[in-house]
C-alpha cells in the first residue's frame, strides 16, 4: 500500500506528538494528573468530532449530544464492570458495543427528528437528551449494576494514554476519509443547502441519518473509553450542559473544521484545568466567572470560529489537495 | 376527583409562572430569531433581588417586586448590548454560544461570595399562607395571587403589543429588520424594549416562585428556565397566545405525572410530549408552517 503524503506527514506528526509525551512521562514533567487532563482532551476530541459531523459538516443542529456519549459511557462501563476483568479484548468488544448501542439509539431517534429543522430540532434532541438522563438515573431500577442517580463505579480502569491515542488517531481518520468522500460531500452540500442538494438528487434523509448515526456512534465511543479512565460514572455528567460544552467547541473551532474542532477540544479542556491551577485555592469560585467571559468575548472576537472552512494540510487527502484553496468547504451559515 | 382538581390547580399555578419566563423566551425569539438561554438566569436574578427586597432590606413587596423588575429589565437590556448586538449579523449559532456564555456567567457570578453566595437560601413568606376551602377544594392566597397577577400581566402584555406604537414596532421587527428600519421604526431601541419586557416578566415569575416554592439558589434558574422554553416551542415559538398555551400544559403534564405516575419521570415525560408533538406539528400547536423559499 502507497502511503500518500499527507496521510505520511500525519503519522509524523503523530509519532512525534507520541514521542513527545513519552518523554515528558519519564522525565517526570507530566505528573498523573496532567494525564489524565490529557487522556481526558483525547477522549472529549472523539466525542467533538462526533458532533462536527452532525452540525459542522452536515449542518443538523443537536443539543442532545452528551445523551450519546452517556449512552457509550454506561453500556460500555457496564457490560465490562459484569463480563470483562480487565481482559484487553472485552475492553474493545465493550468499546464497539457501547458505540453500537450509541449508534442504533441515535438511528432510532433520528429517522423520526431528523425531519425538524434548526431550532427545533435541538430542543427535541435537548429534550431527548433530559430523557436519557431520567432513564440514567432510574436505570438501577431495571439493572442494579447501573447504579441509578447515585453513580456507577467498578469499571475496569484499562484505558490509558497508549491505548487512547491511538484510538483517536484512528477516529481522525476516519472523520477525514467519510468527510472527504462522496458521503461527506453530500452531507456538507446538505448543511449549505439542503433543497439544492434534494435537486441534485442528494437523498437528504439517508445521508442526515447516516451522519447523525456516525457521530453519535463516535460519541458512545469517547464514552466507552471515558468509562474505562474515571472509575465513577454520574448521570450529570451526561446532562444538557456537557451537550453545549461539545456544542461550543465544535462552534468555537469553526464549523466544518475538522482542525479547529480538535484543536478547540485539547485547548478548552486545558483551559480549565489552568484556571483552576492559576487561580489557587483563593480565587478557585471565579473560574466559572472567567470560563464564561471568555467564552463570550472569543465568540464575539471570531464570530465565524477559530478555523472556519479550514484544515491543516495533513488532514486533507493528497488526492484533494485541489480542493484546498478558497472554494473548499466554507463554514455554512450555522442553520 | 378532589384530589385531581387540587392537582389541576398546581398545575396552573406552575403553567402560569411558566408563561411568565416562557414570554421573555418567545419575545425576544419573535423580533431576533435567537434562544436566549440566559433568560432563565434573569429569572433567578429576579428572585433573589425579590427575595432582598422584601426579606433583607425590608420593602414592602410590591416594592420589591417592582425594583426586580426594573433591575432585571435593565440587566436585560445590558445583556442584549453587550453580548447579543455585536452578533446580531453573524451567523446565528454564534448569538447562541454567546448567550449561553451569559448564563454561566450569571449563575458562576451569582454565586460568588460578595453576590448571592453559593449556598440555598430559603426564602420567609411575605405574608402568611391561607387555604380557603371553596366547594370542597383546597385554594392558597398564594394561587389566588399568581393567577390574578399574571392574567393582569396578560392582559398588559397584550395591549401593549396590539395597541401601542411601541407594540406595532415589535410586531414589525419581528417580521422583517430591513423592512422594518425602511418604515422608520427604530429597530435596536425596539430589541432592547422587547429585551426589558421580557426581563421584567420574567424577574416578576422569579419573585413569585420564589414566594410560592420559598427556596432559591444560583442555579435555579436552569431547569424552570429550559422548561418555559420548551413550553414556548411546544406553542410555536415566537408566538405569545402559543408561550401562554405551552406554559399551561407543561406544568398540567408536569404536576399530573408527580401526583400520578411518578414525580421521577416528570422531565421524561414533559420532554417526551414535547418530541411527539414536534414530530406531528414541526413549527409548534399555534406555529404557521411556513412555506420554504427556494
């Protein structure tokens, strides 16, 4: 198999990311709770990709998107906690399951909903993400293992860093590859005009649906993985709010960036870590305070996100480098 | 059957507050085009100023409610100036981000120590609570009072809307901006009267569910908030006879499935209502289904 190069200087850059953080691993300067910070901006990376499908390149609008991602986190936390002992391969079967349940909740929700437009249908996925969160916290009345509104533990912890980056560079990937194929052709001309793709003879519900299933299958995946690294599950840990915490990154990153939504994923789980470092035990209340200003000032700054439309070059396929100049992908109007 | 119309009452008590926020949310949806999730963070502020008011700082409670009011409409109008006009010709989502960045910094600054404190406080009725048994039923002055000042401010808000010049402007607005500044309306004075009425009602909703669920904290905002929304969407949002129609069902379905199913699966259930009657009425019960321009 011919590597092309773009698809060469992407695992380059992964190597050497790798190398990077092995190194700072021996020399002691990443302590464990940096990586967990880490493993945490990798994990939450899936999970924003997840939705940059759906809103940023197919332009479906979705409150509900944390719903998912506890959807992945319990079934795959779960069905590890009875079945699995820290086996390695029950680890993944539990990951794929956790996506699949994730997906196939998301087939069965979407094919009705998708049909609402904008506005509407976030308030149905916001609302069918609050129906999620009773079905957690009522859940250990039909399967005590899931622990209700008290929380869950008792996961085998064998996720860590190796073993998430990797999974995250193959998610990227495969972000990449859908979004630069046919499929994601159709669902970006979907979010830029979803009559003029009908015209073009662009079956819009299969490929809403499709995008839908994908992402939120993506966002069972991060889940799953989130499971195995914090030994202690909560119900509002999945709430709304964790939905407009992916909502704003994929949004502040640019929509239909692949980049931006990465780098906005790694840069806003470190923010808040270092706010809660910078400001020490005495001004530890104003990191909400800060959290939010910035969040409005860099919105008002860069309405469009930090990337719109744009991606670093080694993640655009060698074979599309035409397509990077200025007619590529740029950010749709936001619904 | 006693007991199911006690019920009903409650629930109009709380459909009733909920029109009150759900108001502000479809207002300023009607003349922006924007879900302003800060609206329910107004409400808490309306709350806890009341609660100041009459319980600190020892006004009498028209008073307090009325400094509430004003407050809040004031807080309204900064909030639509500072974080929502600059964004008034971006894309839409980028308004949206904003004002959830408004609502976490409501409920983070509220909760500040030199603010309101983080803690729960508990709010000392006003006035002591009376139940008037009339024809078997149990009613509290604090019903009476909720019923007959929102229908008060119903009737208020709707004169002002069809009867005024200011009114005229917001229905115009609302239609069209561009159109709207050619007929000589004022259209940023307008958003921001329509930012104030909306912040108004709901500081006057915060004031009496503080009175009638006496307990208040920086987050409280949050569920009664995203509830009156979504009463506001189930109605056809941007619709007022629609936020006052959703705002009554959400709170029938919400105390019903308390008193009788469960009070567990009383967001599932409002929620669930919700979904089904988007999917068979996508633009809500009063909304118009609006043709689609090519």
């Amino acid at each position: 198999m011919k590597l092309s190069r773009n698809t060469f200087f992407y695992f380059a850059g992964a190597v050497f990311f790798f190398a990077l953080v092995k190194a700072m691993q021996f020399s002691g300067m990443l302590t464990p709770y940096w990586q967990l910070v880490l493993d945490q901006a990798l994990i939450i990376v899936i999970g924003a990709l997840g939705l940059s499908i759906i809103y940023g390149f197919t332009g479906q609008f979705s409150l509900g998107h944390a719903a998912f991602y506890g959807l992945g986190a319990y079934t795959a936390g779960a069905l590890d906690k009875v079945y699995g002992n820290g086996n390695m391969l029950f680890f993944f079967l539990s990951l794929l399951t956790g996506a699949a349940v994730a997906g196939l909740v998301a087939l069965l929700i979407g094919l009705p909903i998708l049909r609402l437009r904008s506005d509407y249908l976030g308030i149905a996925t916001l609302g069918f993400g609050i129906i999620v969160r009773v079905g957690m916290e009522n859940g250990n009345k039909l399967f005590p293992v899931l622990g209700g509104a008290t929380g869950m533990s008792g996961t085998p912890q064998v996720a860590h860093f190796d073993l998430i980056f990797i999974l995250t560079l193959i998610v990227i990937l495969l972000v990449r590859n859908f979004i630069f194929s046919t499929y994601g052709r159709a669902c970006t001309s979907i979010r830029e005009d979803e009559i003029a793709a009908d015209v073009m003879g662009i079956d819009t519900t299969r490929y809403k649906v499709m995008a839908f299933v994908l992402g939120c299958a993506l966002a069972g995946l991060a889940g799953g993985i989130y499971a195995h690294r914090y030994p202690f599950l909560h119900p509002a840990s999945f709430d709304f709010l964790k939905s407009f915490d992916f909502l704003l990154i994929v949004v502040l990153g640019g929509l239909g960036s692949m980049t931006g939504t990465i780098v906005t994923a790694v840069g806003w789980v470190f923010l808040l870590e270092v706010l809660r470092v910078v400001l020490g035990q005495n001004f530890i209340d104003w990191r909400g305070v800060i959290y939010a200003l910035i969040l409005v000032v860099s919105i008002i700054v860069r309405p469009q996100g930090l990337f719109s439309g744009k991606e670093l070059r080694l993640l655009i396929p060698d074979h599309l480098k035409m397509l990077t100049g200025k007619e590529h992908t740029h950010a749709g109007s936001g619904n | 059957m006693e007991h199911f119309l006690e019920q009903v009452l409650n629930g109009l008590q709380l459909g009733l507050m909920y029109a009150l926020i759900a108001l502000g949310y479809t207002m300023v949806y009607g003349v922006v085009q924007l879900i302003n999730f800060a609206h329910g963070d107004v409400f808490m502020v309306g709350a806890f100023l009341g609660y100041f008011g009459f319980a600190v700082w020892g006004l009498p409670l028209p008073v307090a409610i009325l400094t509430a009011m004003v407050a809040c409409a004031l807080l309204g109008v900064i909030i639509e100036r500072v974080a929502y006009r600059p964004l008034r010709y971006a894309p839409k989502i980028a308004a949206l981000i904003s004002a959830i960045g408004v609502s976490l910094f409501l409920e983070y600054f509220s909760s500040l120590k030199f603010v309101f404190g983080p803690n729960y406080r508990v709010v000392p009725r006003p006035f002591p609570e009376v139940h008037w048994n009339i024809a078997g039923l149990s009613v509290s002055n604090i019903q009476v009072i909720v019923f007959v000042v929102v229908l008060f401010m119903l009737i208020l808000l709707q004169i002002l809307i069809y009867r005024t010049k200011t009114g005229m402007a917001m229905r115009t607005v609302a239609v069209d901006h561009n159109a709207a500044r050619l007929m000589g309306v004022n259209v940023d004075t307008t958003i921001s009267i329509t930012f104030a009425i909306g912040s108004a009602f709901a500081a006057l909703g915060g004031v009496l569910y503080a009175i009638a669920y006496p307990q208040i904290h920086p987050f409280m905002g949050i569920m009664p908030g995203l509830k009156a929304f979504t009463a506001a969407v189930l109605g056809g949002i941007g619709i007022i006879p629609g936020a006052v129609l959703g705002a009554l069902i959400m709170g029938q379905v919400e105390t019903l499935t308390s008193a009788y199913i469960s009070s567990q699966m009383r967001d599932a259930i409002a929620f669930a209502i919700l979904i089904l009657v988007l999917l068979f009425r996508p633009t809500g019960l009063l909304g118009r289904t609006e043709t689609e321009k090519v």
